[in-house]
C-alpha cells in the first residue's frame, strides 16, 4: 500500500511481495481509505487475513478491527468507510452477505488489544448475499452496496442515529 503526493511516493506500507499478518505486513489488501484531512489512514486486509488496519499519516500502526469469535469472522473485509463524525468505521464483509460497523473511538492506543465493544453493529439482509462494495451519502443518511452487479441501498431510520448503542433500524429498497 503507497502513500502518493502530487509528484512522489512519500510513504509505503507493508512490504512488497513479503506477506504477513502482524503490524507492518499484509495478505492481499483489498481497500484503502483516509480520514477527512489524512490524519489516518485505514486498509483492509481482506484476502488472507480477514481485518482493517489502522495507521497515522507517519505510518504507524494504531490498531486493528476483526471479529474476536471465529464463527463472526470477517470473510475477506472488501470494502471501508469511516463515517468521522459517529466515530465509526463500516466494513463491507464480502462472502458473510454483511456490513460490519467498528466503533472508532475506542481506541486504545496503548495496547492495541480488541475491545468487545468495537462492533457496533451488523447489518445482515437475505438480499444482500455477497457485498462487493460500500459508499456512504452522509446528506441522505443512505448506504449504496454493490452487490453482484447490483446496486441496492439501505435507508437508515434517523431516530438510531442519535443513540449508535441501538441497532440500526433499515430496510433495503429494490
């Protein structure tokens, strides 16, 4: 994974062709996002190591989200957004038909153990099946999914919002 500047590579991370699943190494990433002024950045790690890898803009590694119970794991995490202002950051876990959502600000950065209350929430559907893709419209409060040459959406009830203990409330529209 390479962090560009306008005319150079100012920053790599991980390392080429050398897999591994500890803090400076993936297996096969398959996103990468930042925050709003680049402060962090977040990659899945989705193919062999079935996490989202979370770095400051120096490259140092914060923390890691995965699921703690082997039968909840993430099933190659394809797609991320992180919503700044809920602290959350939501996964889109491709073969488990989901999206998984961490709680961002539970950080704990001196450790970097797993925090059971990370997951916020899961959101399953039977349409959803197989999730390629997530996007986030922050104006509608709407989720966009790719799924299967599919693009469906999720409507999130309002009323959640302003409690993310709750589940979120959704339907998926046709």
């Amino acid at each position: 994974v390479f962090k560009y500047s306008k005319d150079e590579r100012v920053l790599t991370f991980g390392e080429s062709f050398v897999a591994g699943s500890d803090e400076s190494h993936f297996c096969k990433p398959t996103d990468v996002v930042t925050s709003n002024d680049g402060s962090y950045i977040y990659v899945a790690d989705g193919y062999c190591n079935a996490r989202i890898v979370k770095f400051n803009a120096k490259g140092n590694f914060l923390k890691e989200y995965s699921m703690p119970d082997r039968e909840q794991q993430l099933i190659i995490p394809h797609s991320i957004i992180i919503i700044e202002a809920l602290d959350l950051v939501y996964v889109a876990d491709r073969e488990n038909g989901r999206i998984v959502c961490f709680d961002d600000g539970n950080d704990d950065d001196e450790t970097n153990e797993y925090d059971q209350d990370q997951v916020k929430t899961i959101i399953e559907h039977p349409l959803m099946r197989t999730v390629y893709a997530i996007h986030y419209d922050n104006n509608k409060r709407m989720f966009y999914l790719i799924i299967i040459n599919t693009i469906k959406y999720i409507c999130l009830n309002k009323s959640c919002m302003s409690n993310l203990k709750i589940y979120f409330n959704y339907s998926v529209i046709q």
